[in-house]
C-alpha cells in the first residue's frame, strides 16, 4: 500500500508538470552490458558452482524536468532494468524491476521522494570503482556464488553483510531530504515507511518488514594540500530491525585515489531477535544473520586518459556465527569511446559457511563490455 501511494504521488507530480510547465526536457539513456566470466574454483569446491557465466543487463532511464526562474527544479524519473542470467535477482521484481522517483531542488536544499537509495547509501564513500564489478553489493557473485547471500524468487537470507553503505532497505520508497552544501559539509535525512525491498537485505516475510526505518548522513570535503580528501558518515534505525552506522573516507592526488570505508549492525533490546532455526520454509536458518555483522572495505585507484584500474578487498563477517566473505578484485576499465566501455576483471573470492557445503572459494577472470547512449 505504502508503495503504491509513493508511486501515484511520483505520476501526479508528473501529470502536474506536463500540464501546467512549459519548455519541459525528456531526458532519456540507456546502457547495455554483457559480461562473460570463467570460474576457476578450489578443488574442495569444484563441485560447487558451474564455470562459464555469460551476464546481460539493460537500462533505460527516462524522466521529465523543468528550470523555474527562481531557481526552483523539478524532475520526475523512471529508471528501467532487466537482466539476464543473472544470479543475484536484485531488481525490484528478480530479474527486472524500476524505479520510479521525483527530485525537487531549490535554494533550502533538496527533497526526493520515491524509490531511492537513502541518503546514507547516496553520500558513501569506499574503495575506488572501477568498472562494473566492485566491493560493495559486488556483481561479482553472479560469476562465484556466495551461501551467505541468496536473492532469488523463492528466498532472500543474508548471513553477512554485502556492503558497507546502509543498504538494508534498498530502493524502497521513502521521502529524503539534502541540505545545501555548507563550508564543504552536506547533510541528509530520509524516511522510510516500509523497510522491506527486493532491492534490499530484508526478507518480505519478516516480522519487521513493514516496520520503518530512519536514516541520516553526513558528507564532507577538504582540500588537505597534499589530497583532495572525501569523506562520509551514517547512521540508520530500522524499526524492530536493526541499528547501523557507517564511515568513509578516500584521498585523491595526481590520478591517485586511496579509498575505504566500515559499517556496523548491531541488534538492540528492542528489535526482534536473529532467527536461527526457522521453522518457515520462506525464512532459511540465519536468513537475518547480517543483522549483527561487520564489514570493511579498501582500495587504491589510478586513472590517465581513457584507462582506470583499481586493486580493492572487502571483508565482511557475523558476530555470532563464523560465516565470512573475503573479495579480491583487481578491476581495469577502457573507454574506446563516449558510448563504449571494455571491462577486464581478476577476482578471488572466500565465501565461509557453516559447513562446506555452504561455502565456496575460487577465481574467476571477467571480460566484457557496455554500451550506452
């Protein structure tokens, strides 16, 4: 219900903005890319996963937008996706999904409302990105397959965290607002009146899915002489869920940029415990376990011309059980052109569950590439 009221709210604005704006922009854009990946696994593992991966994605982004002369901006949006093969279906609906959302600036600051990521998730600073495959919320488990983190059409169980942005509830709409920036200082606030998304950590038949949640950040810069230095800090309370905090910080000089970045989750007295056996088959055993968990990130970047490369590891870990993940990514981009981007990954991954049968550990080389317009 709540989705829907967002979602009317976001086309109302919309038909507003048609009727009554005149010289209105229709941005439009679209990208497509394909990977292929080949898995190299542990002998201990070799029977685990299968070896090739061939990975498709599409978006379309669409949107309306009009320019006041009092400085006043108003944008409406829907972003499209599907993808194919893919492991992880993450979309708002598995395998394709939308977001549909309106921005709102002027001069106190700006408000969005829809679905959006929270300003926390907006403002994070990590290991540097390159390419299509990172740290956080890694693509990477399409090609090596990790237990702990499961999102497909009949479960979703995260055992560990898969990022260090507060990315608990995803993409689920909310009401976020940005204040303008102050001697290098920006800071957000979001609301979110259902925690649960597909998009998200939280599996749809939790007891604490319709619960909401809150959500402030803070993002900051300064010239230190020696770096540009960026940074960002996050603190989230779900609702009978959980609590969450986390920090960021890179430096860049020269084409240089030295990044990473930490979060915690951590349940209080109040929130509903971890379930560990479950006697609902739509909630696996420790499905919530990301619930008390750890996980950071680091990387060094460098960029000239066309080329970027990027070496990064992230590791993230339960409190109370020993499941575990471990990424090593060596991730190089080439822009031949505006409209065309070749990828080349080298990647390890440990994946450590319960039991062996619930872990996985390999290699894998990615290759590819992506088209926009």
């Amino acid at each position: 219900m709540i989705k829907k009221v967002f979602l009317v709210s976001a086309l109302t604005i919309s038909i507003s903005l048609s009727a009554t704006a005149s010289e209105i922009k229709y941005p439009i854009s679209g990208e497509w890319t394909s990977l292929y990946g080949y898995l190299f696994p542990n002998d201990a593992y070799k029977h685990n996963d299968k070896r090739q991966f061939f990975v498709n994605t599409f978006a379309l982004n669409t949107g309306m937008e009009k320019e006041f002369n009092n400085g006043n901006f108003l944008g409406v949006y829907a972003d499209l996706m599907v993808g194919v093969d893919k492991r992880q279906r993450n979309y708002s609906n598995g395998l394709w999904g939308h977001e549909i959302y309106s921005i709102f600036d002027n001069p106190y600051g700006r408000f969005m409302l829809g679905e959006t990521y929270n300003t926390a998730s907006q403002f994070h600073i990590s290991a540097p990105k390159v390419g299509k495959i990172n740290t956080n919320d890694s693509e990477l488990v399409n090609f090596i397959a990790n237990p702990n983190w499961v999102k497909d059409k009949h479960a979703t169980a995260f055992k560990t965290l898969n990022s260090t942005s507060i990315n608990t509830d995803g993409t689920a709409p909310k009401i976020s607002y940005i204040t303008p920036e102050y001697h290098n200082l920006t800071l957000g606030i979001s609301y979110v009146p259902e925690t649960y998304s597909r998009t998200g950590l939280v599996n749809r038949d939790a007891s604490y899915a319709e619960k909401d949640g809150y959500i402030a950040a803070a993002y900051y810069t300064a010239d230190l002489g020696f770096a540009e230095m960026e940074s960002s800090a996050g603190y989230a309370i779900f609702n009978q869920d959980d609590k969450e905090a986390s920090l960021g910080l890179s430096l860049y000089r020269s084409g240089w940029t030295l990044g990473g970045s930490w979060r915690k989750t951590y349940v209080d007295g109040g929130d509903f415990p971890i379930t560990q056996i479950s006697v609902n088959p739509k909630l696996p055993d420790y499905f919530d376990n990301y619930r008390e968990a750890e996980a950071w990130d680091l990387g060094l970047g460098y960029e000239f011309g066309p080329f970027k490369t990027a070496v990064s590891y992230f590791t993230s870990k339960a409190e109370n059980t020993k499941n575990r993940d471990k990424i090593w990514l060596w991730s190089n981009e080439f822009r031949y052109s505006k409209n065309l981007t070749f990828y080349l990954v080298g990647a390890k991954a440990d994946f450590i569950g319960q039991t062996k049968d619930l872990s996985n550990q390999g290699y894998s080389a990615i290759t590819g590439f992506s088209l926009s317009f």
